[in-house]
C-alpha cells in the first residue's frame, strides 16, 4: 500500500530534521538552517515523494534528490525577498531583513551549491537525467522571476504571457519534482510526459487561485486582503481586468494604487469595483477549474491509474484547499 | 606529445565562444554573455585541462568540466562584485553597475545554475565524484568570500587565519579545477592528492602575489599601486604587520585610511613606510617563494612526472609572471 500524504511529510520532515551544515563561517551556514526550519508545506519534496511512491520507486532513495527541491525552493525565496525588499517570510524576518542583503546573496548561494550536493547523491545511473530535470526546472524558475520583474514596467501584458510567466515561476517546480520523481521510480517516457503535465496543470490552477484570494479571499480565515493590489502588481485579475477595459477604467486599474489621497482601503475597493463590473473573478474561476479537471484527469490516464494514483490525487484536493 | 598552455587556451576559447543561452528574457541571459566575453585568463579551465592532458585523458570529453569552472569563476565575480559595490571589472563596467543589483542577482543565479549545465555532461560513470568535488569547491569558495568579509570588521586576523581564507577564495577553484582534471583523466588516488595539493601552493603563492604587488607593483607596468591600503583592506601584509606592530604603530596600520586630511599618497606613503619598518615585504616574499616551490616539487613527485609535467610547470610559471 503506497504512502499517504501524511506519512511522506512526516518521512521527509525527519529526514529534513538532520539537515546538517557547517557551523563556520556562521553568517555563511546560519542563514540555510534559520530558512530551511522556517516552516512551510513542502509541497514539491512532497510532490516528489509521492510520485517516486506511486510508480513503485524507492522512497528512501529519493531522499536526496526531494532535499535538493525543498533547498532549491528555498534558495529562490531567499533571493526573491532581496529583489522584493521583502521584511517578513512566513512570520519571521527575512534572511534579507534580519542579516542584510551581502548576506542573503552569499547564504542564498551556499544553499544553491548545497542543493545540488543532496542532489549529487540521487541514484548513480540517474544521475545525469536528474541532473539535466533539474537545471532545466532551475533555469525555468530564474527565467520566471524575470518576467515577473519585467512586467512591473510593462503597461500590456497579454493573459497569454501571463499564464506562461507563472507556469515558469509556480508550475515549474512542480512539475519538475514529479518528474524528477518518476525518472527516479523508472517509469516509461509516457508516464513521464503526463505526470509532468499533471504538476503543470496543478501548479496553474493553484497560482491562479492565489491570485484571486489576494482580492477575494476570507479575511476571517487571516487571509490580507489587496496586498497585491496595493502593489500594483501584475495578477491573472488585473491582467484580465486591463485586457477587457475600456481606456478610461485602464487608466484607474494601472493609477489607482499610486493615489495618494486615496485610503488603502478605498484603493482596494475602487480596483475590485472594477473586477466585478468586468467579470474577472468569473474569469478567473473558469481558468482554476479547467486547470483543475484537467490535472486529474490526467492522472486516470496514467498506466498505474487507479489505487496507485488517490495519493497524488489527495496532494491536488489538498493544495487547492479542496475536499473532494 | 601533451598540449601547450596556449593551445590549450585556445581550444577552450573555441569552446566558449560557442556558448549559448536563450535570447529571452535578456536581463537574465545578456548579463551572462556580456560576463563571459569580457576577458580574463581562463587560468581555471586551463588548469583543468592541461591536467586531463597530463594524465592522459581526453581533453575533448572534458570540456563540459571546464567550461562549468570557468562559469562558476565569473559567477563568482559577478556576485561579489554585489557585494563589493564595485563598479568595474575588467576595465568594463560590471553587471551590478550596468544593468542594478537585481538582474546582477538572478543573472548570476542563472549562471551558477547553467554552470551546472555545463558539468552535468561530464562522463557519466564518473559524474558522481565529479559533483562531488565540484560542490565542494563552490562552498569552500563561498566560504572564503564570508571570511573575507568577516575579517573587515575585525580587530585581530592571525596570519593562520588570513591563509586559510586565502586557501577558501583563491586556491580553491584552481585545487578544485585540477582535481576534477586527474579525476576525469582517471589518476590514481595518490596523483589525486598531489595535484590538489600542487593547485592550492600555487593559489597561495598567486594570491600572495597579488597582496604584495598591490603595495610593491610596478606603476610602471600599468599597476595602480595602494588599493588595498586605501580600502583598508586585510591583506597578507596588513595582517602580518598589524602581528608585528606595537600598539602604536598598530593604531596607525588601522585608522590611517581613514584619515580625513591626508591625500591618497600620503595614506599609502605612511602604510608602506610602516611596512617597511616592520619588514612584511621580505616575509610576503619568503611566503611567496616557499608556496611557489613547494608548487613546483610535488610535481615531480607525480607518476607522470617528467615531460607530461612540463606543461604545468609552465602554467605555474605564467601564473606568477615568472620566465622560469
């Protein structure tokens, strides 16, 4: 019987534990421990983890290569807050805030080097593909962040570029891991492509729905609503929004934000005001459940399709924050 | 007959110039290219070559190696320079000032990452070990760089600890660049450790070198003398004079780079009139020869030595601006 969701946490939460550095330089290694026990769902080891399971692979054996995603997703947060000026990552001060920013760059580095020394412990006759997965799933994530910076100056974005931008900096990572995953369990270049597919899709669909609880989610649940909006960010809702307005309500979806007689309250309300009058979070609802569907249904395709397949599906239900 | 220095470099030159990287997004890749056209010795991949060449193996097969420590070397440069707020680097502005701190980060991310790439094609029996040792490089590396920094806000750095950074940010990569060499040329475990230990002499004999020159250069030869001393720098003979130093001469080693009413020449003028007093040129030099000879007499300790080992004879040689 493969394992639950649950239980391949739990697993990797242990293995995660005996994550062992230098203790000097301090500022050097320090930083790698403070992010790698900052919490967080683990969802790509996670991912990578249970796709080895389901395949029929060894779980223990994939331990090293689920340590290089987990570490490589970290690194990529480390720097992002540098790029972002951000002061907080899941409650606590950044690496960035708390050390300042040489120390982010070279931390975020050793960690980096630190993710392919796991890496480099992955099954020796596999080694070469896993590492080729993972520089192209690596680069992908870079090349996402670039857009994403990008289109902070740029005034047309289409939801074509949009949804390419987020499948490299979101999707990418998943669907990574669940093919690095496969590789490692032996499974045949069909099953490859589709369980990539799966992760592709999966990843989309939860992007979008972040992006739409930044203005719609339940602020009884914690969630800060507006946050993106009041940055003036780029989101699947304001991207649509811009796509579907007139020059007028263009005008208020790009200046809205920079208003500076305006409340932030009233500055998310104006923007939302023009979400509905547009039809955007409808839109947006469609996208995250096409995506959705088509991430499971990709799976009933798989040649282990059947018992084999609930885990990955219940890691889908979860991560969407979904039942059934 | 075994390759000379400069055939050497110039089919790694071949190789390079053949280096690509996806068109978009540009502010990730441009920074990469524009970093790796911009000169320098290549002195790592040559190193890592001429030492296949030695040991007999394939210096076509090894080309993938030596191309990712010459990435990871301009990665190197391209972060610290970051660090460092430098704003040239090769006589060309540096992609921090070109293109602003955050391309510099995720560029050079990409570009360790792509580093990576590169390596990932070396023979595959033996690309396990090869990770290995090039991991474990990198971190010594990064190490070096956080001593480094360490040591600007500290009081008191011991000569032992001074060459120990020195070993990390300097040696490393041309240790780690020989070893991966012998290892891809199949050498024995002995020749292994010998040459490792041939690299990190003449690193530290290079590095050394360069402290000395900084105070002792010729202008003449385009040198632009006391950078160091105007930055403050720990350097070989700051640190061996400030051991030396009674507790006013200490006082004038540490604040005269700070002080306000003297011009640049007058700032140098005093520190080297304190160098010379305390006669740290004549150790610098002692150091110098004993590392630079101690290079050269584990070559001839290797199984190939003889004519196989001429040619890296020559590369230590060149290193040090030494016609023999």
């Amino acid at each position: 019987m493969a394992h639950t969701n649950d239980e391949i946490l739990q697993v990797f939460e242990s293995a995660l534990s005996r994550l062992q550095t230098p203790e000097e330089p301090e500022l050097l290694y320090a930083p790698i421990i403070y992010s790698m026990s900052g919490g967080g769902k683990r969802l790509r080891p996670v991912l990578l983890l249970l796709t080895v399971d389901a395949f029929g692979g060894s779980v223990d054996r994939a331990m090293p290569a689920a340590m290089a995603v987990e570490l490589f997703h970290n690194f990529t947060l480390l720097h992002d807050d540098i790029m972002d000026n951000a002061a907080m990552r899941r409650g606590k001060p950044s690496v960035y805030a708390k050390w300042g920013g040489n120390v982010a760059i070279l931390s975020g580095d050793a960690m980096l080097i630190t993710a392919y020394k796991y890496l480099a412990d992955a099954d020796a006759d596999k080694l070469p593909r896993v590492m080729q997965l993972f520089n192209n799933m690596a680069l992908e994530v870079c090349e996402g962040q670039q857009y994403d910076m990008d289109f902070e100056q740029k005034e047309e974005v289409s939801v074509e570029d949009y949804i390419q931008m987020i499948e490299r900096k979101t999707s990418a990572l998943l669907s990574g891991s669940a093919l690095i995953g496969a590789t490692l369990a032996g499974a045949s270049e069909d099953d490859n492509r589709k369980i990539y597919r799966f992760a592709t899709e999966l990843g989309l669909a939860f992007q979008l729905q972040d992006d739409m609880l930044d203005s719609y989610g339940d602020e009884a649940l914690g969630k800060k609503i507006g946050g993106d909006i009041l940055e003036g960010k780029q989101t699947y809702l304001m991207v649509q929004a811009l796509n579907r307005a007139n020059a007028e309500e263009r005008e208020a979806l790009r200046t809205t934000h920079l208003r500076k007689e305006l409340t932030d309250a009233e500055k998310i309300a104006t923007v939302k005001a023009l979400y509905d009058k547009l039809d955007v979070k409808h839109a947006a609802e469609q996208q995250i459940e096409l995506r959705f569907e088509r991430a499971l249904s990709v799976l009933d395709t798989l040649s282990i399709a059947g018992e084999r397949t609930l885990h990955l599906a219940e890691f889908a239900r979860n991560l969407m924050g979904r039942k059934r």
